[in-house]
C-alpha cells in the first residue's frame, strides 16, 4: 500500500494490546490458571464449554484482564500517532478480543483514552470475537 493511500484513509481501527499498548498478557499463564488445555485460545476453550461451567472462568478472566489493564502502557510513538490522525479528522476505533470494560481501562492507564469516542471502543461483548470481522463491519456501519 502506498503512503498516499494510507494518508488518504479516513477510518482507522486498531488493536489494542501490543499495537497501541506495550503488550502484557501471558496467555499460556492465564490459560493455565483458568485450567483451561495448553496451546487452547481462551476465548475459543470457553465457548466451546457449557454455560454454566464457562461463566465463573468468564468472571475470572475478566478479573485478570481488568489487573493487566490498570497497569497499561502507551507503545513507543502510539500517543504521537493518534495525535496525528485525530488532527487529520479521521474516525478511530479498536476492535479487541477484550472486553469493552477492560478496552476502557488499558486506554485510560495508557492516557490513549481521549483519542477514542467510547462508541468506537468494541471488544468481545459486542460481537463475536477477532479474527471474525463482525466488530469491523460494526464499526464501519457506524462510521
């Protein structure tokens, strides 16, 4: 793609954790913890349970995610970046395998949050999770 395509696009959708954040989560870690197998994705492992028995580890991993966000860092040039695209007039947004609670919180302990109109912040609870495209096409609709 060329510098000028990229100049010219007026919708940007990021990601979150180490893309715009320095990236902290130990999935294997946090699998682990949940009891979830080795080398499972966490969100997959936990759809794929019954209701029941996925909710409290639902509850949980929220708990742990909502720890790591607390003490979120900006990435290496992510504040200059949005800068510059907020003044370009451009519409932001993030689409994250978080939930849109712990979304809010990594922005706002990284001091990213004042680039993001919060309806622009969509996370699993609001369609289904990356790498389906769901949340995009949301976005861009709303857009």
């Amino acid at each position: 793609m060329s510098l000028d395509r990229i100049a010219a696009a007026r919708h940007w959708v990021f990601d979150l954790d180490g893309t715009l954040t320095v990236a902290a989560h130990d999935f294997d870690a946090i699998g682990a913890e949940l009891g979830l197998p080795a080398g499972r994705s966490i969100l997959e492992a936990l759809a794929e349970m019954p209701p029941d028995e996925a909710a409290p580890l639902v509850v949980r991993l929220d708990a742990i995610e909502l720890a790591i966000a607390r003490e979120s860092r900006p990435a290496e040039g992510a504040g200059l970046l949005l800068s510059a695209l907020r003044a370009a007039g451009v519409d932001l947004g993030i689409a994250t395998r978080n939930s849109r609670a712990n979304a809010l919180e990594t922005l706002r302990a990284a001091g990213l949050d004042a680039f993001f109109d919060p309806a622009a912040i969509l996370g699993r609870d609001e369609a289904p999770p990356k790498p389906r495209p769901d949340v995009i096409h949301r976005l861009l609709v709303a857009w």
